[in-house]
C-alpha cells in the first residue's frame, strides 16, 4: 500500500494555544519579578531589619508558586499514561499531604489560612506514582491558599473508603467570595478560570486542576471531583484503586 507523500504541515510541532502560554509566562514572571526587587532592596539595605524575615517569606512562598507552575507545565507537556501495573510505588498518604502543605506553608501564614490533616497517624497508604500524587495536593492546596478565605483552616481528612479498598483524600476549602455553582462542573477544563479566581487574581492559566484530574483519572483509573458544599465551600475528593492500612 503506498504511504501517502509527508506535507510541510505534518512535520511541524502540535500547535501551541498562544493564549495559554501567555498566560503561563505572566504567571511566571510576576512573582519572580518580586523576588528580584526584594533581593535588590536587601542588597540595597531598603528593608528595615525588622521587616526582613517576613519579606523573605514572602520571596521564598513566590519562588515556590513558580516551581509549582512549572511542573504542571512538564507534566502537561509529557502527556498522561496509564500506569502499569509494575510501575506503582508505595505512597503513604499522611506523609504525601504533609509534605505537599509544607510546601504552602509561608503562603498560607501570609494569608492566616492553615492546611490542617485531621488523621495524622493513620498510615493508610496507596500503590500508585508518589510525585504526581504529590503534584495533584499540591495543586489543590495552592488554590485554596490563592483563592480561599483569610484566617479559615483548610480540612484534610483521608481514609480508606471499605466498599471499594480506594484511597480517599478530601479537602474542604472557604472561597473568599459566594461560588457560582454552575462554574464548578467547568473548574476541571484546560485553561477554565471560574469568576471568583478573576476577582482575586485577574490572570492565571487554568492548569492546575485540570491536570489533577488527567493524574487521578488517566494515570492512576480513580476519580476527582470538585463539590460545592455550602455558598463559599468546596468540596476537592480524590478516590485512587488500591488502598490499603
């Protein structure tokens, strides 16, 4: 059978969404912009000694919104398999969503939101691909410091659910401002920006929980959903096969 003649056309690269890109490179930028100036001005000594400490906190939790941002864009670029069944490794769910908040932690201060794991010692845990479990909680908790209400403690509760031997884990998050309901179906599509997050943060590249959701489900046969449970309450639950105590 002869091979149909290669154009120009397909030899080039997947088209890139110019849009989303913009967006990712502004999301970027900013916060390193911000390291860079409060570097100059405690190279300049600009910065009452006092005032130091919090100032590098704050640098270190804008570093730390890049780094996340970054990885989604590799994970998303990589693209998401299934996981094979030889492939899974051991992750211990305390310890998972310990070190993802930990990671949030300057942040949150600076906003008075704590990320608070109700079962610390329960070592449930669950075979799967530890760093994109990670990434997934990481994700979560950066919205719900972004885009949650000041001075409210973000609740964290896993298990493992008898019926069906999943890994639960769920997160309870105050939004600063009422939901639209009918935005929350939506919150999971590539580049979806739902009105409360233009409120607070006017740009941002609709990444994050998008790919939580192509982790838990395509990579790993679970299920993520994202609920509304009270006018300013959301409900992230994450249900991965293969739990176990």
């Amino acid at each position: 059978m002869n091979k149909t003649p290669e154009t120009d056309a397909d030899l080039l690269p997947p088209m890139i969404d110019l849009a989303l890109l913009s967006n990712f490179v502004h999301q970027v930028v900013n916060p390193l912009n911000g390291v860079a100036g409060t570097l100059d001005n405690l190279q300049n000594n600009e910065i009452e000694e006092h005032r130091r400490p919090q100032r590098l906190r704050a640098a270190r939790a804008q570093v730390e919104q890049c780094i996340t941002l970054m990885r989604n864009l590799a994970f998303l670029s990589a693209g998401f398999e299934r996981l094979g069944a030889s492939e899974g490794r051991i992750t211990v769910l305390p310890q998972a969503i310990i070190e993802s908040a930990m990671f949030f932690q300057e942040d949150g201060a600076l906003k008075d939101i704590r990320i608070s794991l109700k079962d610390r010692n329960t070592q449930n845990r669950v075979v799967g691909h530890p760093e994109l479990i990670r990434q997934v909680l990481m994700n979560i908790f950066d919205n719900c410091i972004k885009y949650g209400a000041p001075g409210q403690e973000v609740e964290v509760n896993q298990w493992i659910q008898k019926s069906t031997g999943h890994a639960m884990i769920s997160i309870n998050n105050e939004s600063r401002y009422p939901l639209d309901v009918a935005e929350v179906q939506n919150f999971t599509k590539l580049g979806f920006r739902g009105t409360n997050a233009k409120k607070i943060v006017a740009s941002g590249t609709g990444l994050g929980l998008n790919i939580c959701a192509r982790i838990i489900q395509d990579v790993h046969g679970g299920v993520f959903t994202i609920q509304p449970r009270r006018p300013n309450n959301l409900e992230f639950l994450i249900k991965i096969p293969g739990g176990s105590l």
